[in-house]
C-alpha cells in the first residue's frame, strides 16, 4: 500500500513506513521495501550521507530497485527474515513462475557491502533493476564508469563499486537491466562502498558470506536466556538493537532514518542516527535481561568514553563515536516523506538541559553493578562528578525528556530522575562500598522527594502533573514506580496511573502529553500519534497496581502494531492506522522487551 503526494505537479508515491525491512551490518543498515526498493542507506556508518534517499524524496535522490520485471513494481507475495537472524527474503509469485531475492549486509570486514541474490524458485520469471547512486543525500550524481565489469561511482569523498552477474545499460543518470531467472539458478549483486582516494576494494564471496552472516546471527541468537510467552517478539526486538549497534565502539542509535515524520505532512522531523543518554536505563537493562552481557559491556564502555571530562559538559546525546558536535541542518533539496518539511540532519536537542539524564546514567551504572558486571574504577570518579552537578543544578527548570523547544519548566520527571541519580549513588556506596558523602546525598533525596509530591501532585484530582503547577499530564509520570520512587501500591501512583490512562489515551494508545493548539508546552505546530513507549509503559504499571489480565491485554495489542517483520517504529498515529516516526526505533523495542519480562 502507498500513500501519494504532489511534487511539481507531479504524482509521487511512497510505501508506509512499516511497508520497510531493516538489514545492517552494525555500523550501518537499510531500508528495503515489499517491492524490492532500497530507499536509504547512509554510508559507511549510521550517520553518514546517504547514498539511497528516496526515502524522503523520490527515485532520483537515490534508489535501487530489483524485482519481476512490471512496470508497477509489485509488492513480494511474502517475505521474512531467515529464521531468526537480519537476512531478508522476498519472493513473488507470477504467471511464469516463483522469484526469490534474498537481501543482506555481511558483517564488514574492510568496506561495507550490500548483497542481492536473486533465486529461481521454479518456473522462468523475467527479472528487472534499476539502480540510481546519490551521494550526500540524493544532492550528488556521481561520475560513473567501468572497469573490468564493474561499475565504479565516485562523487568526492565517496565511491561505490557494484559487481552485476548481468550487463546494465547506462541513461537517465541511472543503469538498469532485464534478466531471466529459472528454477536453480543463483545470481548475485554486489554493493560495495569504499574512500574515493582508495583503491579498488577487495571483492567478497556473496555465498559464502550469506552462510557465515547466517551462522553468526544463529550463534548470537543461541544466548538469549528469555524463554517467556512471547519469546518471537522478544528475540526480533533483540536482534533489531543489535542490528542498531555501532561495532567498533558498542553505541546505539536510536533510529537508522532522519526526518520520518511524527506527523505526516508536519514539521515534527528529527534525526535519530544518534546515540541518547536516556535509553541507557532500559537499553542496559534489556540487554541484560536478555543474556547479552557482552553488548552490555560495550555500552557502558561507549557510555562512559563519552560523557568522559566536566560534568557541566555532559550531553544528552552523542554520536556513535562519541562526537558531541551534532549541528542540525536543513536539507532544502529533499521534499521530505509524504511532502514532510523539513528534512534535518544533526539535531539541535544536543544543546538542551535535561536533568533526567543524570539519573538515566546513574541508574544504568548502578544496574551493571547489580548484574554482576566487573567494576570499571573510572566509572565512580564520573559518576562523583555527575552527582556533584546534581547537587547544585536539580532545582532547576530544564527542556525535559521530550526535548520540548517550548519555555523550559520544572518536568516533574526531570525532578524524580534527580532522585534517582542520588538514590543509585547512595545504593553504590551501601552495597558495593564506595565512598562519598552519602549522609548529604540522603539528605538531599528526601528534600527532592518531599518537594515532588508536594509541587508536582494534585490532590484533587488524586494525580501527579507534568511539572510544578501544571494541570497537565505527561506518560513519563508513569515511571514513577518502575524507578522506584514511589511503591506501586501507594494511592498516588494508581491515581496517576488511571489519570494518564483515561486522561491521554486515545483508542487504546498512550500520547506523551497533549498536543493542543493552546497547549504552547512543545513550541511546535501540528499534533502527533501516539509514542509507543508511552503504550509500553502503561502495559507494565498497570500490571504493576494489580491490573494484569488489561495489561497483557494491551500489550498484546501493542505487539499486532508491528509490522509483517516484527517492526516498530517510533509512533502509531490512531488517525491514520499508520506507524509514523523514524524506523525501526530502538526506544520502541526496548520497553517491547522490558515488559514482556514484567508481563512474563
């Protein structure tokens, strides 16, 4: 199914957000549609240019299509993952006979590469490409020629190399090709980028990587000690953050896209291919929970590389590799998703204050303690520091978890994340024998604790606000007992429970707050759908007050969201029964895993 939008008069269409798979290689990935269209891929890492951006324009921003030759490009009679790994199978059934193309990125070894077999299933089908190169977003027509059979792009920094078992033709600044395919035979294309001032890359044995990419996504699956009800999803989730993971250093981003809309034919277009501080609590504690040590263990290293010098300097993001400069810019050149403008890179949130972090980190620090994970004597000298700014900064109003660019405020859930960065602080020097001036830190988190529930809740209507002297409510209020700041029994957490529920649900789906024309709390026009962590989290309390059989009613609903592949994007917008949002959103997934082990 597509949704169309006008470009210059002209008619252009886009598949659904969840109409995508996602194959990387854990240092990139891409988006590959039901009609065997890959519409982004940013090399050689997450954040980098992309070399297909159709995604957010159209085919001429970069593109390369491969399916039974029709000129309306048909959707795969089915798909799905091999088993329980990130290699993508699509196959089409027509008149003449069965096609399959199988898609994935093997793990990299010098350069990144992109692998296309295309199977004869039975019977002959008449097969077609179709591939544009872009480089910098869809900005740059690379010059093109070829050497020994292949095809070489360059394009300043950048060059592609692509090995073809068949000939392609040349025009419209695009190569294509018509091939057959009968029952047995095995074709395979070969993607491969590289620095333009290199030499030619190394080429690569495309089946013999498909059987090691296949065996090592086997092996890695093998270690997931979940083996609740809902073990499919929890595994799929699973291996969507790995498949988000920078290798070399251990970060997360929290989306591979930029610019999905939040919501359609908005503004609301933000860049995701970062790393943020605040999935650390969950991210860590999913990754544990799972059985993936290791992973675990190179997130707290990248975590700690990274907010690494003054505490005053800590961001509430950084890139894959740390960089703390991530200037937001607009792409004028691209017409967005679904006519969604502007299409950003970079994002400016990096500038905010937004307590919560502290408590984010010190919490995440304080969970790989708790689970057994080796002390890193480096970490509590951080974590000192950060205390130290807490000390000094929580009474402050900040930008919040949202990144609000409205005024700033006193968030309620910024003030009970500086609770919880003294509570994990306390709780280190208790039960792992650090040293500090814990009677000062008791101190100072009861003062914080007596202020929350007499400024931030109203007794009245028997819940917690979004911030002091606030009417409105916020999901992140129902954090409240999974932090542990107050007992789930206690009247005003099953107040602020059923508050937030009857209050910002719409059809069964939890809003982050309300989005209202004379509600200025975000600063941003438009509305948006329903953030799906916020749905994840109401599943969890309300298990957590008592109401198990509606919670495993809701999250059984959450997880029929998911697309054909198992994939989540950041929102679901009830207005459309579409998924919006950059995808697949790590910060989706993550709570997805959370509460299937609460539910479990």
């Amino acid at each position: 199914m597509r949704a169309a939008w006008t470009r210059g008069g002209v008619s252009v269409k886009h598949m659904r957000i969840e109409d995508y798979a996602l194959i990387g290689d854990m240092q990139s990935a891409a988006l590959v549609g039901r009609n065997g269209s890959i519409d982004w891929l940013c090399l050689p890492q997450f954040d980098s240019p992309a070399c297909f951006a159709a995604l957010l324009g159209d085919k001429h921003h970069g593109q390369w299509w491969l399916g039974p030759a029709d000129a309306q490009r048909p959707e795969a009679t089915r798909r799905g993952y091999k088993g329980e790994s990130l290699v993508l199978e699509s196959e089409w059934d027509t008149p003449d006979g069965t096609v399959r193309v199988t898609d994935f990125m093997p793990t990299r070894h010098v350069n990144p590469d992109l692998v296309r077999i295309v199977e004869g299933v039975s019977g002959t089908v008449e097969m077609a490409t179709e591939i544009r190169i872009r480089f910098d977003y869809g900005r740059i027509v690379p010059w093109v020629r070829r050497t020994d059979g292949l095809l070489q792009a360059v394009g300043g920094p950048d060059s592609v190399w692509l090995h073809s078992p068949v000939p392609l033709h040349g025009g419209d600044y695009a190569h294509k090709a018509r091939f057959r395919v009968s029952e047995g035979d095995r074709l395979a294309f070969v993607f491969t980028w590289h620095p333009s001032h290199q030499s030619r890359p190394v080429e690569i044995d495309p089946f013999e990587q498909l059987a090691e990419t296949e065996a090592l996504w086997k092996e890695w699956v093998a270690q997931c000690t979940y083996q609740g009800p809902w073990r499919e999803a929890v595994v799929r989730s699973l291996i969507t953050l790995k498949a988000l993971t920078y290798a070399p250093t251990g970060g997360i981003v929290a989306a591979p896209t930029t610019s999905l809309p939040e919501d359609l034919g908005g503004v609301r277009n933000w860049d995701y291919r970062y790393c943020w501080l605040r999935d650390a609590t969950m991210t860590l504690e999913a990754l544990i929970g799972g059985g993936y040590l290791d992973e675990a263990r190179a997130w707290r290293a990248w975590l700690l590389r990274a907010i690494a010098g003054r505490a005053q300097d800590l961001q509430i993001m950084y890139s894959v590799t740390g960089e703390r400069r991530l200037t937001e810019l607009e792409l004028s050149w691209l017409p967005g998703y679904e006519a969604s403008r502007p299409v950003r890179i970079g994002n400016d949130a990096v500038t905010q204050l937004q307590l919560d972090v502290y408590g984010e980190v010190m919490n995440s620090l304080y969970l790989s303690r708790a689970s057994g994970m080796e002390p890193d004597h480096r970490a509590w000298t951080i974590q000192r520091e950060l205390i130290g700014y807490v000390e000094t900064h929580w009474d402050e109003p900040d930008e919040g978890l949202w990144e609000v660019r409205g005024p700033r405020r006193h968030f309620t859930h910024s003030k009970v994340m500086c609770w919880v960065a003294l509570d994990r602080a306390i709780k280190q020097v208790e039960q792992f024998g650090r040293t500090g001036p814990v009677e000062r830190w008791r101190e100072l988190r009861d003062r914080i604790h007596a202020e929350v529930c007499h400024k931030a809740f109203d007794s009245a209507r028997g819940t917690f606000t979004q911030s002091y002297g606030s009417a409105e409510l916020d999901a992140s209020l129902l954090l409240i007992p999974m932090v542990g700041f107050l007992p789930p029994e206690d009247p005003r957490v099953v107040g602020t429970v059923e508050a937030v529920q009857r209050e910002l649900t719409v059809d069964g789906f939890v809003l982050r707050y309300p989005v209202d024309e004379d509600n200025d709390v975000d600063g941003l026009p438009g509305r948006e759908g329903a953030f799906l962590a916020c749905s994840f989290w109401m599943a969890e309390a309300l298990a957590m007050i008592g109401r198990k059989e509606e919670a495993v009613e809701l999250f059984e609903r959450l997880l029929s969201l998911r697309n054909d592949l198992g994939l989540l994007a950041e929102e679901y917008d009830p207005r459309y029964g579409r998924m919006v949002g950059n995808f697949p959103q790590a910060f989706s997934h993550v709570p997805l895993i959370h509460t299937a082990r609460a539910l479990s």
